[in-house]
C-alpha cells in the first residue's frame, strides 16, 4: 500500500493539535503548582512528574508533526489523554480549581471530562492514514 497524500482537513487538525499540546507543555511549567494539586497526594515527586509530562507533551506534539511518525505518535497521545485522565476526575471530585485558578465552579471541572473523549478522538482522526479512513481512496494495483 502506497501512503496517500493527507487531505487539508487533517492537516489542519494535526498543526492544531500539535499547537495545543505544545501550549499544554509550557502551561505546565507555567503553571507547575496548579497541576501537582490535581494530583492525590500519594503520587511522590508530583512536581517533577509535572515538569516530565510537560516535556513529553512538546515531545509527542513535535512527531505529531513529522509524517513518518504521526499515528504512532497519534496513538500514544491517546493513551497519555486515557492515563492523565484520572487526575481530572480527582479534581472534579475534591473540587480542585483548574490551574492558574483559585476557584473553578464544580460544574466546569465536570463538564471539563467531557472533553478529554474528544481530544482523544481529535487526535486519532488527525493522525490516521487517508486510506484507513476510507479504503475506496486507495487506487488499485495494477497487474501487468
């Protein structure tokens, strides 16, 4: 199977994807204290996973955009949305204001986990092949 060429769509969905979780990553750093307290506080070293999770952040939002590497790079986005997603959940039960904030109402912390489903299926959508979206995109072999 020969790659196909990405349409525009997904083109545009990968660069502001890729945009978010880069803007994610400096958040972090920025806002470092604010995400430790979505943590419980079982989790040890809670600032310095902050700090790594940032890093991977910018990380997977650089091969986001490298063509060879945009499913896999797709894929372990969405198991990180799948794994941090816990730590929203935390909030919205003990109320923890969103970073940056000193109150976040109750509401917006629940309708907040609404949204990781989303993200997770933005990023599948963007990063996946044209063909596999569409098998009859695929121009057939021809046999000689």
């Amino acid at each position: 199977m020969t790659r196909s060429h990405t349409p525009w769509p997904k083109k545009i969905g990968i660069f502001l994807f890729a945009v978010f979780f880069a803007c994610a990553c400096f958040y972090h750093f920025k806002e470092a204290d604010g995400f430790a307290r979505m943590l419980p506080g079982f989790v040890p070293l809670r600032i310095p996973l902050i700090y790594a999770t940032g890093i991977l952040e910018l990380v997977l939002a650089v091969l986001l955009l490298v063509p060879s590497m945009r499913r896999k790079a797709g894929v372990i986005i969405a198991v990180y949305l799948v794994l941090v997603f816990p730590a929203n959940i935390y909030a919205a039960l003990y109320n923890i204001p969103a970073p940056s904030q000193s109150y976040t109402p109750p509401s917006l912390l629940w309708l907040r986990l609404l949204f990781q489903p989303l993200l997770i299926w933005w990023v599948l959508w963007a990063s996946s092949e044209p063909a596999a979206d569409n098998p009859r995109l695929e121009k057939p072999s021809r046999v000689r």
